[in-house]
C-alpha cells in the first residue's frame, strides 16, 4: 500500500494520497518486529527518491513525500520512541547485522534450492525456494521490458538481498 500510495502521490501531487501514504507507513512502522519495518522503511525511502527522480522531480512532490514520511513518522512515535528507548537495555542491540547475517547465511551451493528446493536439505523444502514460475517470471521482466526503470530497481534489490543472504561470502553484509 505504501508504494501503491508513493506511485500515486508522485503521479497526481495530492495532499490527501500523501496523508493517506503516512497513515500506511506509520502501520508499518507499529506492525511488529521493529527490523523488519527498518528494512522495509529503507526500501520504501529509496523507492520513493528513485520514483520522484524517474517520474516527476518536481521540487513540490519531494516535499510532499518528504512530509508523508515525517507524518508518518510522527504518527508511529507513540510506539517508536518507547522502542528506542528500550533498546538499550536489550542485549540484542549489541550484535551486528554482519553477524545476524553469518547466522543464517548460506553457503554458495545452497542457492540451487531456489530452483531445488529439497537440495542440501535433507529432503525438506528450503525457505529461499521461490519456484520456477517466479524466476521465470523475473526473467521475462528483465528482458521484456529492458528499458524500465522499475524492473531495474526490483532487480537491483533482489540482487542485494541475494548477496546480503551470503552473508560473510561478500561486503555488503559488513557494510550494511
């Protein structure tokens, strides 16, 4: 919803899409594990610079997101600014991304399990199994419609995550 509402604000300029757009970023950041909405929020910040870049770059529809994502933001503090308070008092805080990363990483030959889904894993399906059609579906995207931006940023993210999957195999995960 939140990029449904991005792609509108950028494309009408409505103030009442911007509030709308808040309301649903501040779900996201009250929804539960405080991780997950960061992740999320990085990738819709990105999202919402690349969009306005691409579709618009109009000096008033970047203060319209701009203050969809401080209203939005003002809205989830009621829970948000207790969560960062708490947060020095859990041990958690103190491990790394690049260590959760290594923790659940995978090993280069456990990537067939995206296409194989039982491969190194004792006849269990793995969770990075997406299924034939999905990838199949990806690569018609890229090489249909070459020259959208949009394919080129989904791209790019899954890539991202591929390699943040990895964990120590490569630098992101220590620079992220």
């Amino acid at each position: 919803w939140i990029l449904f509402g991005l792609e509108q604000v950028v494309a009408t300029g409505s103030r009442r899409w911007a509030g709308v757009t808040a309301i649903a970023f501040a779900c996201l950041a009250l929804s539960g594990h405080p991780q997950v909405s960061i992740y999320c929020g990085y990738l819709v910040g990105i999202y919402a610079l690349v969009l306005w870049k691409q579709e618009s770059g109009r000096a008033h529809i970047l203060g319209l997101l701009g203050g969809l994502f401080v209203l939005g933001g003002a809205l989830a503090a009621i829970q948000a600014i207790p969560t960062v308070d708490a947060a020095s008092w859990i041990a958690r805080d103190r491990v790394g991304f690049g260590a959760f990363a290594d923790s659940f990483a995978k090993q280069p030959h456990e990537l067939l399990t995206a296409v194989i889904p039982q491969f190194c894993h004792e006849r269990r399906e793995a969770p990075t199994y997406v299924g034939l059609v999905t990838l199949w579906c990806a690569g018609t995207a890229l090489l249909g419609a070459p020259k959208q931006w949009r394919t080129w940023f989904w791209a790019t993210v899954a890539l991202i995550g591929l390699l943040l999957g990895l964990g120590s195999l490569t630098p992101l995960a220590s620079a992220a």
